[in-house]
C-alpha cells in the first residue's frame, strides 16, 4: 500500500473558513477527551472537601446575603424591585457568576493544561469543551437552587421558568466569547487574569445585578447600554414570569456574539500553537 504523501509549505493568506471548520471539527472528534478532561477535573476540584458541590454557591449566596442585610437594615436604600428582594438579588448575583466563571473558563482550562500541551500533540479545542462541560454541570446545580428560592419565597412557577435553561446558556455564550479572546493574551501574561478579577467588581456596579437600574441619570445610561444588562435582566424575568424588557436587546446581544464566537475560535487556533511553542523554548 503506498503512503500517503503531505507537502508543508507556508501559506501567505490566512483562510479563515478553513480555520474555523478544522477547528469545529476538532471539537466534535475530540468530545470524548474534553468529557474526560472535565470529569477529572470536577473530581478533582471536590475531592477532600467537606463542603463538597456547595462551594458552588458560597460566591453567588454570600454576595446576596451582604445586599439582603444591608437593604433589610436600611443602612443601603433601594428602589422597588417588584418582587422578593432575596429572590432579586440572588438571581442577579448567580447569574452574574456564571457570566465571570465563562469568561474565565477558556483561560483556566488551557492555562492548566500548560504541562501537557508542550509535550502532547492533541486538539487544543477539547480543552474549550471540556471548559463547557464545567460551566454546564456547574450551572444545572445553580439553577436547581434558584429554582428553589423561587418556591422559598413565594414567586411560584411561570412557565417562563422552563426557557431559564436556554438564558443560562446564553449568559456561557456570551462568556465564553468574551474569554476567548483574552485567553492568549492571559497566557502571555498574568496581568490580564487579575485585570479581568478587578474590572468584573467594578462592572458589576454598573449592571443591575443587586439593584435596579435608576431611573435618570449618567447610572441609568452606562447599565442600559451595559451588554451584560439584557443578559441579567432577560434572565431575572423568565425566573420570575415577567414580560421580558430588554428581549431585543438580548437576542442582538447573542445574535452578536455567534459570529464572535467563531472568529475567537479561529484566533484561539491560530495562536495557541504559537504560544506553546513560545512556552516550550
């Protein structure tokens, strides 16, 4: 059987059509690795933890309380809400870390596979999916809880709360967008994992995650032209069977984010070679 025969040479044009299909197609064929990946990892992360899966909820619980205490003790005013205020605030605050967790996602699993990547030859994109699967297994249990705070106290069940699912995995897109584009610059350099950390805390005080958006002001602009504002807010009103305000808002949002998504994909494929071989000399 004669062999096959490759000729390598260099290319001057960059095709981005056949970037982008190698790049879905090594996605697909590498699932199993990236189920894998993911399993060990959750293993991994809960293994000799008293505390175990709860740990998934002290950020979002514990961001909550503080905003519950301080508007229930007057020290902090807020306007009406229009619904249970511990419901308001941990919808916001849990949704707000499933947002952060997906933009840190594409960074943290390919910046923990530093060690194999310069030695194994594999597809980098399992390690995007196997990033998903975390988020995903992560957020089924978050929407469980708020699911339960909707019953705790008193919102009851609207048949939006079945779409909540496809909200969620719409706050992961936009994430994941998002920390893709950052991730080979966050290899590069440290810097841009603490600027993330820092600049979410401040983003997240013009984003109406605890309290609403006001009703005049420079506040009132920043968060309604903030991108993550239809996200949040579409979300909070599927949990608790509002008549969504910023739908428009949200489907361009999302509608901006696929061709993103893809253009991140091909930007991740093109740069994480380089990067390995960079780390590896």
């Amino acid at each position: 059987m004669a062999l096959e025969t490759r000729v390598y040479k260099k290319e001057r044009t960059i095709k981005m059509g056949a970037l982008l299909k190698a790049s879905l197609t090594d996605m697909y064929r590498s699932r199993f690795l990236a189920r894998q990946l993911a399993e060990r990892d959750i293993k991994a992360q809960y293994r000799q933890s008293y505390l175990g899966i709860l740990w998934a909820f002290v950020t979002p619980l514990a961001t909550a309380a503080v905003w519950i205490f301080l508007n229930n003790s007057g020290t902090v005013r807020l306007s009406d809400t229009g619904v249970p205020y511990p419901v308001y605030a941990f919808s916001g605050t849990l949704i707000w870390s499933i947002i952060v967790a997906s933009i840190n996602s594409p960074m943290q699993s390919t910046n923990a596979a530093k060690g194999i990547l310069t030695k194994i030859n594999f597809p980098k994109e399992a390690l995007l999916l196997s990033g998903i699967y975390k988020l995903l297994f992560d957020s089924a249990i978050k929407i469980l809880l708020l699911v339960a705070f909707v019953f705790i106290f008193g919102v009851g069940f609207h048949y939006s709360l079945l779409l909540l699912p496809f909200a969620v995995l719409a706050a992961v897109l936009f994430g994941s967008t998002l920390g893709l584009f950052l991730t080979p610059l966050g290899l590069l350099y440290k810097d841009i994992s603490k600027i993330i950390s820092f600049g979410m805390q401040f983003l997240m005080y013009v984003t109406p995650v605890v309290y609403a958006i006001p009703k005049t002001g420079i506040m009132k602009t920043l968060m309604t032209y903030n991108p993550i504002t239809p996200i949040i807010l579409t979300t909070r009103d599927l949990v608790v069977g509002f008549q969504p305000e910023f739908l428009n808002y949200f489907i361009g949002v999302l509608a901006l984010c696929v061709p993103l998504l893809f253009l991140g994909l091909v930007i991740y494929r093109i740069a994480i070679p380089i990067i390995v071989e960079r780390l590896s000399a």
